[in-house]
C-alpha cells in the first residue's frame, strides 16, 4: 500500500525560509513523478512543482527562482526548500506521486506565512 508523508511545514515570517520534505513507501521500484502541490483557503490546488525520476524539474511560474525542488530516489523521498516567502505562499502543501496510472497524495502538511 502508497504511504505519502510529509513533513517540515510551519509557520514562518516573510522572507524566511522552510523546507519540506515527503517520503513514499510501498513502491519497490520507485516513483516516477514526486513533487509538491498546494491548496490555499478558498482556492483551488495547484502544482508549486514536479520533479520525474530522470528528467528536469517544473515549477509553477510563482514560485520559479525562490523554490527548489530535489529528490533522493534511492530513499524515495522529495524535498522542496523554500526561500523567500511571502503570505501568499500560505496554504497546505501536498505531496504528490505517481507510480504507473496512479497518482498519489499525502494528507499534506500546512505552511503560514506571517509576522
């Protein structure tokens, strides 16, 4: 059974930085996509950024010089460091995978951004 868990989420002040991190379990042979989504109050989910096994990553254009997404696929695992953060980066952040035809989600983990 695909277990998605993430932790590293929290609250901190604009301009601050976190980093997030989500192990996968229950994939012998890994995943080929991972990565983060997010979903603010009042809004709809959206991709903040995706990373396959051997290919380049993609960002959303929002967070595009301030986010960095890695992966350890020996650990099945993503990370996502954010840098420069600002209010409209608060939301809950889900990670995400896919593994054939299926696609995956954590229960995601929640950042504010606030003073």
């Amino acid at each position: 059974q695909v277990q998605l868990v993430e932790s590293g989420g929290g609250l901190v002040q604009p301009g601050g930085s976190l980093t997030l991190s989500c192990a996968g379990y229950g994939s012998a042979e890994g995943f080929y996509q991972m990565g983060w989504y997010r979903q603010a109050p009042g809004k709809s989910r959206e991709m903040v950024a995706v990373l396959s096994r051997v290919g380049n990553p993609n960002y959303s254009d929002s967070v595009k010089g301030r986010f960095a997404i890695s992966r350890d696929n020996a650990k099945n695992t993503v990370y996502l460091q954010m840098n420069g953060l600002n209010s409209e980066d608060t939301a809950v952040y889900l990670c995400y995978a896919s593994l054939g035809i299926y696609n995956y989600w954590g229960k995601g983990t929640q950042v504010t951004v606030s003073s």
